[in-house]
C-alpha cells in the first residue's frame, strides 16, 4: 500500500513518472505506477491541473 500512496504522492507534486524508487522486475514498481497513474488519470489535459 505504501509504494500505491507513494506513486499518488509523485503524480500530485507533479514528478515525473521516472522518478520510481523501484527496479522495473519489482511488483512493487507496478504499484508505484497504478497509484502515479490513478491521480495523472483526473489530470485536466486542459489546464493541468490536478484533481483530487
């Protein structure tokens, strides 16, 4: 749960998704990545801006 909150954490500061801490076979890299990806989903393509 940590590294899904940690991926949200990284999306709202507006960091890049390569800034994840874990290696690529690492399951929780794939967490890291749904939680970035679950906040950059409600990202306003217009405006970009974040919602939460």
């Amino acid at each position: 749960m940590r590294a899904v909150t940690a991926g949200r954490d990284a999306a709202r500061a507006g960091q890049p998704v390569t800034v994840c801490p874990h290696p690529r076979e690492s399951l929780l890299r794939l967490a890291w990545v749904r939680g970035y990806a679950a906040v950059r989903s409600f990202v306003d393509s217009g405006s970009g801006t974040v919602h939460k």
